[in-house]
C-alpha cells in the first residue's frame, strides 16, 4: 500500500481519523504478536490454529461457563513481550514521526493494549463514547491514538464507531460512566455532537488494518451481536512531548 503522508495529515485535521487497510499484514512484528497469541490460545485451548479468529469458538464456548475467561485472556496477553514490538517497530515509529511533522524529534508511547471483545460480555468490555484526551497524563505533546485490527472484525461484530470532525470540539466535559461490574471509566455526553457535521462512522476491519485518530476525536465501542466471534484488537498513544531544560 502507498502511504501519502499530506492526505493522511489533511484527514487528520479535517475528519479526525485515517483508515490504512492492509498496512500491517506483512509487517514482522505484527506476524510476531499473531503469532504469540495463537501459541498462547494453543497451550490454554489444546487447539493448534494458525489465525487468531479460529480460536473464538472455543473461547467462547468456555466462556459460557466459566466467565472469568475473558479477564484471564486480556490480563495474560497483554504482557505478551511482542505486544510491545509491535509499536516499537521502525516502520510505526517512522511513519508516526512523519505524520506527525516530527521526524528529527523524539517519540515516546504509552498505554499499550491488547483487547479481546467476547459475545455477550460487551457492558463490561466496550468502552461508551468517549475522547482518549482523558485518558491521557502526557501534556503538551503533539499526540496520535493507533488502533490496531489483530482479527477480522465484520459489521455483526459491532466495529469501532467514530463521529467524524467531533475532533473540532475540542475537549469535551467528562463524567465518569458506571459499568455493571462497579468499573468506572471517562465518557462524554453526545447530544452536543449529534447531526449531519458529526456523520456517524463505523469500519469493519481485517487482521492487519490501522485506524489513526487524533486524541480528541469521540468514539466508542460498537456491539458485538454475533454468536461466537471475538473481536481482537490493540491499540497505543504515540506523543511528540514537549521538552522542558
């Protein structure tokens, strides 16, 4: 796939987001992390898959009976060591530095995660309309968010939902949403950034695909309405900090 930096960077500032389809499928880090999750999936399953879909079955077949499955996953494979090569790798970095204007600056990232969105377990697992501003403790810094598709996610599954331009807002008043299960994460209120400037969007997702947006861009976790497909995916904040001496 050819990359053009300024129309990445004009879609950045006018939209708030870019799609890259395909850009990772061929990347070894990526192959790397894929990889590492199925021989994961293979020592908990007893399955010797080599795609990372081919296990949602029988994950979720175990989570029918023992609902701790879902934690015991994300909490284990997100100290995966190749999660982290992945947003390491030389061509990430370079391309983010690009965006980014800042190819003779620094770059340093945070909050690496790798997420597994089982079927049914959503009002614990997503995440409601949201900016990743406040999530965030780096100031000052010009900053990217990078999602990343690790398996196929079609429109049953309920992919990433994005109010396009809602970036513009600026940043939005949080409140702080109760989930189910007593966890409690920022959101913002929405009725603010309804109508035809804010168009809904939302992208089903192969193993490989990369959504870019910008920290304040709203959006939130779609519903996974299938049977037994899990979404997988993992994301991290690039920042270009502010340097003090």
């Amino acid at each position: 796939m050819k990359i053009n930096i300024k129309k990445i960077q004009f879609d950045l500032k006018e939209k708030g987001f870019v799609f890259l389809p395909g850009i990772l499928k061929k990347n070894r880090n990526f192959k790397n992390l894929t990889s590492e999750i199925c021989y994961f999936l293979n020592s908990f399953s007893k399955k010797n898959y080599k795609q990372i879909n081919n296990y949602d079955e029988v994950i979720c077949k175990k989570f029918k009976s023992n609902k701790k499955i879902s934690g015991y996953l994300n909490d284990n494979l997100n100290l995966l060591p190749s999660l982290n090569g992945v947003f390491a790798d030389k061509e990430v970095v370079l391309l983010t530095k690009k965006i980014l204007g800042s190819e003779n600056k620094p770059l340093i990232v945070n909050n690496h995660r790798l997420r597994l969105q089982i079927p049914s377990n959503d009002h614990v697992a997503n995440l409601p309309w949201h900016q990743d501003i406040h999530y965030n403790n780096i100031k000052r810094s010009k900053s990217l968010v990078f999602w990343i598709s690790l398996g196929n996610i079609d429109q049953e599954m309920g992919p990433v939902i994005i109010k396009s331009r809602s970036h513009k807002i600026k940043k939005i008043k949080k409140f702080l949403f109760v989930k189910p299960n007593g966890g409690k994460v920022p959101s913002v209120n929405i009725k603010k950034i309804s109508g035809k400037f804010y168009n809904q969007v939302t992208f089903p997702t192969n193993s490989g695909d990369i959504l870019i947006f910008d920290l304040k861009l709203v959006h939130t976790s779609g519903f996974n309405r299938s049977k037994n497909k899990i979404k997988w995916s993992a994301q991290a904040r690039f920042h270009v900090p502010s340097l003090i001496g």
